[in-house]
C-alpha cells in the first residue's frame, strides 16, 4: 500500500525511491511494511497457507496415496519404516512372480507353496489365494489358484526346499527372507502376496494403530478441518451479523435484550457450551457445526452491533435522511458496506478458532463418528500410544497448529493493513 | 417585487431531553422563509441554530424532539405529514448541506451512486441509464468533470465535496436548501468560491438558501437578510444593509463590533461582556440581560417579542418597547 498521508505525494515517492535503493534486498524484506503500510509477506505467507489447506480439503484424492480408512501396511511403522509383508519367494530361473502365476487349469495338479508353521504369512497366503481364486472363477478364465500349504518350521527349511525346487514358491515376511537371503544366491523375492510391490520408503508419516496411512488420514482431515471451520463460520455469521446490525441500528428494548442473550452466551465457557450441544444432539459433523456455530453469533453481534453503533451517529447517514433515503436503504448501502471490512477480519480468526474448538470436540470424542478422518479423532487415538508410536499425534498436531496459525495470521495481517491506526510509522 | 413566503414558521419549540433536564433549544422561534432570497441565521455556537436548521427538515434524532409550532412549507403543513411523506419532503423539496463535506459523503459509495440513488429514491420510475444522464449534466452545471464521478469521496477535495453536497440538493429540484456552515471547513479562497457557485445556483435554479453560519462576513456577502438568534431565541431579523448599518438589538451591535476588521489597528477587539448563558436554566425576562450595556427593570422580569421597526425588521428589545411596563 502506497504512503498516501504525507504531504506531497511526489517528493513522497521520490525519498522513498532513495530510501528504497540505500537498502539491501533482506533488510528490504523485513521493512517492507514501511513502504506497504503492513506486514505484506505475514499475509502473502499465511494466504498461500490458507490456499493450500483449501487446495487439499478440495482434492484430496489427487493428494492422499490411499483412501482415510483403507489398512494399508502393518500397524505402527514409524515415518519411512519399510513395511513388512509377505513376499512370494521364487527361485531367480522361474517364471513365477505373482500368484497369478501360479494359477492352472481345474484338472491341473495343484501347485504346492512352501510357508513357516504358525507365521503370519502363512495365514495371510491362506486368504490371498482363496481371494486370487474367486477372481479367477469369477473371470472364466478356466483357471483355477487352490495351492496346497506346505509347512516348514524355520526360515532355511522353506529356503532350502524352494532351492530344491519341492515347492512351486515359498511365502515368507520381507524381513526374514532379507535375513538369509545372502545364503541363497539362487532365490529372490517377487512381489507381494497381494500382488503389489511394497510401498519405496514405506510410509511417510507411518502408520497408525490399525495400520492405516497417518498421512492420507491428515490429508483427508483437511477437509474435515475446512469445512467445520467455513461452515459453522458462515452459519454464525449469517445469525449473527443480521442480528447485530439489526439491533445496533435500531436499538431500543429488542437490542437491550438480545445483547443480554449474547453477552451471557459469550460468558458462558466456550467449549463446555460446545460440548453440551454435542453431547445433546448426538455425534455428527452436522451437529459439530452447529454447536461451534452457536457459539461464535455473539463475536458477530457483539462487533457489528459496535460498528453499526459507531457509523450510524456519522454524518453522512445524517446527510443520507436529508436526501430522503429509506431507512433500510441506509442500513443496506450506507451502514453495511462500512461495517463488512471488519467482519471479513474476525471471520478469518474465527475460522481458525471453530476448528480448533472441532478438533477439541472430537479429541474428547464428542464430536464426530470415529469413522471419520479428523485430525482431533487422529489425537484421540494416537495419544494411548505416545510413548511408542509419536508420529501418530505429532502431524495431527502440527496440522492443527499449522492451519489456526495461517487463518489467524491472515486475518491479524488484514487487519493491520484495513486498520491505518495500527500501522507502523 | 412581491414578496412570497416559502417557509413559515411559528413558535417553534425543539427540547433536548437530557438526564440533567430538558433543555429548550429552540425557544418559540417565528420567522418567514421568503421564496429566492438567502437568508443568513447567525448566533454563537450552540445557540441552537442548527437545530433549527435540522428542525426545519424534522431531521431532529432521538434526545431531541419538536413539542410544539407550526411549520408551513410552500402550502403544506410539514407537522401534519406522516415520517414517509416527510421523506419525500427530505431531498424531494428540502435539500441540506452540512458543515464538514469530509464526513458528510458514504466513504464506500462513487460520487455517481450518490447522484443516482439520490434521483431513484425519489422517482423510482426513472431508468438508471437516465438518472446517469440526469446526474453528470447536474454534475457539469456546478463544475465537477464527467470524469471525476466515478470518484470516492476520499479522493476529492473539500470544495468539490461540498459542491457534491449541493448537487445531491439540486439533483431533485429542491427548493429551499439549507445550508449548516457549508463554509466553515473550507479555506478562504474555496469559501469564496463556494459562495459564487451558491449565487449564480440561486439565479439559475430559482432556489431559496437559508445560510446558517457564525461568519458575519459570509453573510454579509451573499445574504438578502440575516436573522439573529441568542440562547434559542431569535432577537433580530431584517434585510441585511440596515441591520449592518444600523443594528437595533445590544447583541447583534455587539456580535458586529466584535468581527475583526483590518482598519481597526491598534484598538482592541470589542469582547461582549460575560457569557452566554446555559440552556438548562436560561435567565428569566430577556435571555441577554445580564451580558446587556442598556439593561433595564423590565428586562430582567418579561421577554421582549418580536415587534416590527422600521420598513421590513423586528427586533426583540425592550429599548424599542411601546407597551410600556406590564
């Protein structure tokens, strides 16, 4: 924002132009609210933030690796920790790489895999080749998968008889097999069991208790954040803005009693407001929204009351009577644009407030159906394991705190650039 | 030349309801409104002028309201009329200037919305396309350039604001405009400017001004008359060259010594003895007796009225009192 005040608006620019080429580019940076009336990147910065979290709440298919509530990989890997499944181990000259592969006609002899007594890949390859086999029937392909599970007690036993070639393939955890497999220069591991390869680098942010994506949970919990946070947002300012321009331009006994109402809602503690709406309605994003919204009409009045108040003693809705307008066409064209700049300020704050206070609901497991990704649902459960597994409340936490700090400083910058009292000189 | 009366008013009485009282503002003020002439209302400051002025509009906000007199405006009686036809009155007949044109435009608003809402809200039948029309040939008569309306008030002066002010007056063909101190934030060569444009409007739109002002030199300069008024109740009216060479009422000779002049020189400024008085509880009989140089019993026991001297004035003075001691 240009310097507007000061005098002569020429010679202004001028010793700004000096000013400007007499410092470097950092300090430049820093200072830049002496030449733009605020802190120009605290709001480029939280506003990009802002846009992103949106981007994310909007398409978080494109974004997220898996879906918020698929089990992906065993429970618990720490961020990057490589996810061991259990692979189909062949000999290097088969043709096998998959189950598929193992697949024959209905007459055939069935193929034989080998597998560890009592291990978790041997259930697993149970109930992946009856999966491949339905498949199959399902397909008319006239192939059939109905391996018979040969078992062995130890790692080098099942190595030794795939080498050996007395079974067709052998399932074992990528661990165990990476263990011996220096031995067995004549083996290697093909894919999955589930026909996939194992995810490079596991997962980023890890897995959580059910072995579900801790990231794809956060980016699905975007939307979950956004949209308690804009709605109930709108629904109090709908309620609320009305209510105080209503009251504040007309004031009488209908105002002293509804400033009453608000003033003792706005009394009454916050979130145990919040949590006896929701404890009442029942567990629903529906019902969070409308408990937050409840609770956040009296920030509107309260402020729109104070603006109307304040403008409509200005003269020019004086001036506005002496032309003959009506009374609402005053409060609709004179007193509603002047207070809006205001409201857009709060409305970005109190964004950041409802989705805190949803996050708060849900981590007391009020608010939402466990079902849903939400980043306070995430908290609730990851807390029980914080000594173990810290991955599974540190992002939930750090994507709160990211997305309140964005929408708060958004709107703290666009107050201090449509506020000209509280900027710097 | 006939003289036609615009705006009659009598024994107007405005009261402020405070919680230290009520205070009488406008004290059973009577005076003609005649129709093509500037009439200058001059007084100290809260004398209760522009009240009057806004009373005159029944502009009048909560603490304060009319309890009693007559307003008769070009045949109609303005106390009969209901708030919606006084709302057509407002804008439609009776235009109003304030004193600051800084504050007294929608910061939010263009200069054409302005105009245009102006014209709307009284003819709600004319197209917008045509109240545009209307508005920049308005806008060109008093000088502001086609161009500069699509302007926010922020971004012009105060003299182009206060002839703004005018055409929002004049976009309906008001008759009367009263004008709260249109001058008193304007610098000198502005003012003189703006009292150019208020003549030459005179002549070209056959309007009648009442200039309420504490500038004795404004009046002086473009008013036909000048009314008087002293703690809410009007001491003197009269045509403007015999009351500035004559003045008959002790005040108004003593608000006229106390105008600076450069050829006074070296003698001090005339200062008027005391102060005026508070509204709350006004001095019994004449309300200037105790600041008077030429007070006399009756003063202190009976207010003057009104009462016709020379060819065209009143005066409410005992000085000039025949009805003896009542």
């Amino acid at each position: 924002m240009p310097n507007k005040d000061n005098g002569n608006p020429n010679a202004n620019n001028e010793a700004w132009r000096n000013e400007l080429q007499q410092v470097g580019f950092v300090r430049r940076l820093f200072q830049a609210r002496k030449w733009y009336g605020a802190d120009w990147w605290f709001v480029a910065i939280s506003t990009a933030m802002v846009f992103g979290f949106i981007f994310v709440a909007l398409f978080p298919q494109w974004l997220a690796p898996y879906r918020f509530d698929t089990i992906v990989g065993t429970s618990f890997l720490a961020p990057g920790e490589y996810p061991d499944l259990p692979m189909l181990i062949t000999r290097t000259d088969s043709p096998t790489n998959s189950l598929q592969d193992l697949a024959v006609g209905a007459n055939a002899d069935r193929p034989v895999i080998g597998a560890i007594r009592g291990s978790p890949s041997a259930v697993a390859i149970n109930e992946q080749s009856q999966i491949v086999d339905e498949q199959l029937v399902s397909g008319n392909s006239g192939l059939r998968l109905r391996p018979r599970i040969e078992r062995y007690v130890t790692i080098p036993a099942l190595l030794d008889a795939i080498t050996a070639g007395e079974v067709a393939a052998g399932v074992a955890n990528e661990s165990e097999f990476e263990e011996y497999s220096g031995d067995y220069p004549e083996l290697h591991s093909g894919t999955t069991i589930s026909g996939g390869t194992a995810t490079a680098g596991g997962f980023v942010m890890g897995t959580n208790d059910i072995g579900q994506d801790v990231l794809s949970r956060l980016i699905w919990g975007t939307r979950v954040a956004i949209v308690i946070g804009f709605s109930s947002s709108i629904i109090s300012l709908l309620i609320g803005l009305p209510l105080g321009l209503l009251a504040g331009y007309f004031s009488g006994k209908a105002d002293r009693t509804l400033s009453l109402v608000m003033d003792s809602l706005y009394a009454f503690p916050g979130l145990i407001l919040a949590i006896a709406i929701t404890a009442v309605l029942g567990p629903s994003i529906y019902n969070v929204i409308v408990a937050i919204a409840v609770l956040y009409i009296p920030t509107y009045y309260r402020i729109v009351r104070g603006q109307t108040m304040t403008v409509k003693e200005e003269v020019f809705i004086e001036a506005a009577q002496s032309i003959g307008a009506r009374r609402w066409e005053i409060l609709w064209r004179y007193v509603f644009p002047n207070v809006i700049p205001s409201v857009a300020i709060i409305f970005s704050i109190n964004v950041a407030d409802a989705i805190l206070t949803g996050a708060g609901l849900s981590f007391l497991g009020l608010g939402l159906p466990p079902t849903i990704a939400d980043w306070g649902i995430d908290l609730a459960r990851g807390q029980r394991h914080i000594q173990t597994a810290w991955w599974l409340i540190t992002f939930p936490g750090t994507a709160i705190m990211l997305i309140v700090l964005a929408f708060t400083m958004m709107g703290e910058g666009l107050m201090e650039i449509f506020n000209p009292k509280l900027r710097e000189r | 030349m006939p003289v036609e009366i615009l705006y009659s008013i009598r024994n107007l009485d405005v009261e402020y309801h405070t919680r230290g009282g009520d205070v009488r503002a406008v004290d059973s003020v009577s005076f003609d409104i005649r129709r093509g002439e500037i009439l200058g209302l001059v007084g100290e400051s809260a004398c209760g002028k522009s009240t009057l002025g806004k009373a005159l509009m029944r502009l009048h906000r909560k603490p304060a309201s009319i309890v009693g007199g007559q307003l008769h405006f070009d045949g109609r009686d303005l106390m009969a009329l209901t708030e919606d036809e006084m709302r057509t009155v407002r804008g439609g007949e009776i235009g109003m200037v304030f004193q600051d044109p800084m504050t007294s435009l929608n910061p939010v608003q263009r200069i054409i919305e302005h105009l245009t809402e102006t014209i709307l809200a009284h003819e709600p039948n004319t197209s917008k396309k045509e109240a545009r029309l209307r508005a920049g040939k308005l806008a060109e008569k008093l000088g502001i350039r086609a161009e500069r309306l699509n302007e926010y008030p922020h971004q012009m002066s105060g003299g182009m604001r206060q002839r703004v002010m005018i055409s929002l007056a004049l976009a309906l063909r008001a008759k009367l405009v009263i004008a709260d101190e249109p001058t008193t934030s304007l610098d000198v060569i502005v003012e003189a400017k703006f009292l150019d444009l208020l003549r030459e409007l005179r002549q070209e739109f056959d309007l009648t001004i009442l200039l309420i002002t504490h500038n004795i030199g404004v009046v002086a300069e473009v008013s036909d008359r000048v009314a008087v008024m002293y703690a809410a109740r009007l001491v003197e009216i009269g045509d403007v060259g015999s009351i500035f060479a004559n003045p008959k009422h002790p005040y108004t000779r003593g608000l006229l010594h106390s105008v600076p002049n450069i050829t006074l020189g070296d003698i001090e400024l005339y200062k008027m003895e005391g102060a005026p008085p508070s509204l709350l509880r006004p001095p019994t009989g004449c309300r200037f007796h105790p600041r008077c140089p030429d007070v006399m019993a009756i003063c202190k026991r009976k207010n003057p009225p009104l009462q016709k001297i020379g060819s065209d004035n009143q005066v409410a003075c005992w000085l000039y009192g025949k009805e003896g001691d009542a």
